[in-house]
C-alpha cells in the first residue's frame, strides 16, 4: 500500500519540522477492494461506506 504526503490537506502541526507527514490514501487502498471500512477511534467504531453514486459516507 502506498502513501504519499499531501501538502495542500496538511495541518499547521504537520508542516512543524518534527510532524510527521499527512497520508493520502485513496478509498480502494483503505478498503482493500470493499464497499466499506470500519474505523476505530476513541472506543467508537465508525462505518466509512462507498454509495451506489460514488460518494463516501461515515456513520457512527
């Protein structure tokens, strides 16, 4: 899986000299070929799905 830098989505933090870089992944390499992900933070888990019409949804 690759992931590039994106300056132009990079925080004020990230573009501090010690910050690591922001990742870009497209939603194919996130989901590894599936129509959704789920994504664990702070104990939550969220559902990032991909719609009939291409479009991304994340639901709780």
């Amino acid at each position: 899986m690759h992931s590039a830098p994106c300056p132009s989505l990079a925080s004020p933090a990230a573009l501090r000299h010690n910050a690591a870089p922001v990742r870009r992944l497209s939603f194919a390499q996130l989901s590894a070929g599936a129509r959704e992900v789920l994504i664990e933070h702070a104990g939550q888990v969220y559902r990032l799905s991909l719609t009939a019409q291409n479009k991304l949804i994340l639901t709780k």
